[in-house]
C-alpha cells in the first residue's frame, strides 16, 4: 500500500492524517489551534502542574490509548513538540484504520473536554511534587533528562518530578 506520493486523509481542525511519500501514515494534533489550546489552559488552570504541551498530551495520548485502545500503540511512534504532536504508522490499510481511530479518539478528548478534565484526568487530585509513580509501561519521564530512555529523571538530576511529567503517573494515578 505504500505510495509515493504524499497522500491527505483526513483534514480536521486540528488534526491531519495524510502519508508521507515515504511510506509513512502521520497524524498530527495541532495542540496549539483555539479549541485544544483552551482545553490544555483549562487543564492548566485546574492544576498548575497540567501544562499541555506536545509532551504532555503525549503523555495523556499514551495513558488513554493503552486503556482503550492497544492495538493503535503496539503500531505508532510517537514524535511530541512543545506545539504539536505527531504520530507515524507504516503504511498499510490496516494502520490506516488505526489512525483514523485514534483521530476520533483525540477529537472526542477535545470537544467532550468536561468528560476529560474529570473521567481521564481527574485534575482536582493533582498533588504537590512528589516521586513519580511508575508503572512497569511507562517508558521515560517527561523532563529535562538527557536520555530519558537509560536513566530515571532522580538519577539525572537528583530532583523528584512532580506527578504532572511522566506519562503514566500524571493521567492515570492522580
């Protein structure tokens, strides 16, 4: 199914899927447009420690995903910016689905956002700085860490993150 040429499939308000050219499906969530930049300051206002950026809805995208839907992680990589994020497939029919899915999922998460703030995210219990909570998925820690992937953020800077930067301790445990 890889094409050659870049290929647009859905052209949302703030989130695209096309293929790349190069044998690659990208979704794109544009967190920085009007409606997900007001839910991501709403989360903030709620919690100063709910900063959305790229990373953190990242992090958000992850938790969720592995709760309700696998399949879609198991075939995506992940590419957070502090303005946006993008996720890749390789390019078949089947992976093409799984993007579609997983724009439905993101565009629920942002136009049902009262449902967001309190079933997914439950920001009223966000805590002073603590010591993350890891579960034995959660990968790295959103933070300053030169290689997030080989050291836990402790041991790079001796600091705890508060519960707001790893993916799984900021949407699942708070």
């Amino acid at each position: 199914m890889a094409t050659t040429e870049r290929r647009d499939i859905l052209d949302h308000e703030y989130v695209k899927i096309y293929t790349s050219g190069f044998g690659d499906i990208v979704l794109l969530f544009e967190n920085e447009k009007e409606k997900p930049l007001a839910v991501g300051q709403k989360m903030n206002e709620i919690n100063e420690e709910a900063y959305m950026n790229g990373y953190n809805w990242d992090a958000l995208f992850n938790c969720h995903l592995e709760e309700v839907a696998p399949d879609i992680l198991e075939s995506m990589e992940s590419d957070p910016e502090a303005g946006s994020y993008a996720a890749y497939f390789k390019e078949t029919r089947e992976n093409e689905q799984k993007a579609k899915r997983f724009a439905d999922i993101i565009i629920s998460l942002i136009e049902n956002e009262d449902e967001t703030y309190h079933r997914r995210t439950s920001l009223s219990r966000f805590g002073p700085p603590q010591a993350p909570r890891r579960s034995p998925s959660c990968k790295r820690h959103i933070s300053h860490s030169p290689d997030p992937e080989s050291a836990p953020h402790e041991a790079t800077c001796g600091r705890p993150l508060p519960a707001g930067f790893c993916g799984k301790a900021v949407f699942r445990d708070f």
